[in-house]
C-alpha cells in the first residue's frame, strides 16, 4: 500500500471570486489505481492518514485525522477547540486528480469548494 500527499486550495467561492491557494488542507491517503480513496488501505494504516489545515491565520489552522464512519469521511482535529470534525461531501466517490473539485463543511459553516492542485506519492 502506498500513501498519497493530496494538496486542495480554496477555489473560486460566493465572496471569493479568485480562491485563495493560501488557504486549503493537505491529506495523506491510500489511493486506488482509480484516484479514489482506498477504504481496505485506509483500515490497516489510519493512523498514516492525516489532514492539516493550512490558513493564514495561525488560529485557523489545525492538523489531525482522515476518518470514516459509515459511508462517510471526515477530518478529525485533536485539539478540542476544533469542534465537530470537518465533512468532506462525497469524499469516498471522488476521484482524487489535479484540476478536480472537492467540497468541504468547515465547522457546520457554508461549504467550501477547493480545488485539487498536486497528487503525489509520499
């Protein structure tokens, strides 16, 4: 099994017609040879699977979990002051590329659209 190091940025948004590649997470995940994330893999090597949140603003970001629960994946922050884990919308079903899009719910906030700008082996 082999982990891939996905980086998404901010795209153009409600508010933010430009994006901000300042904003956005990278994801260390088991990739299929399809580009989706590999559910067997994810399950013997979880604690590989990590998600940071890189921002600006130091307060906004934060590094944790890839998780997954029931048909659902999440991104778990240790820090408690995080608050419910972030969802990714239909993470599972993506296909994991550059150029493809990838909708994000930050804290119960507006979900956010990011772009997937570098998939690489790690």
């Amino acid at each position: 099994m082999s982990l891939s190091k996905i980086t998404l940025q901010l795209a153009r948004n409600p508010g933010l017609p430009g994006g901000d590649p300042s904003q956005g997470y990278t994801l260390i995940a088991p990739l299929t040879a399809e580009g989706q994330i590999d559910l067997d893999a994810w399950r013997e090597n979880r604690d590989s699977c990590r998600v940071v949140r890189f921002h600006p603003d130091p307060d906004e970001r934060a590094d944790g979990l890839l998780t997954h629960r029931g048909s659902h994946w999440f991104f778990h922050y240790d820090e408690d002051d995080e608050g419910d884990d972030e969802a990714g919308y239909k993470l599972g079903q993506h296909v994991f590329k550059e150029g493809e899009y990838i909708t994000i719910a930050s804290h119960g906030e507006t979900p956010l659209t990011y772009k997937i700008t570098d998939v690489s082996p790690v």
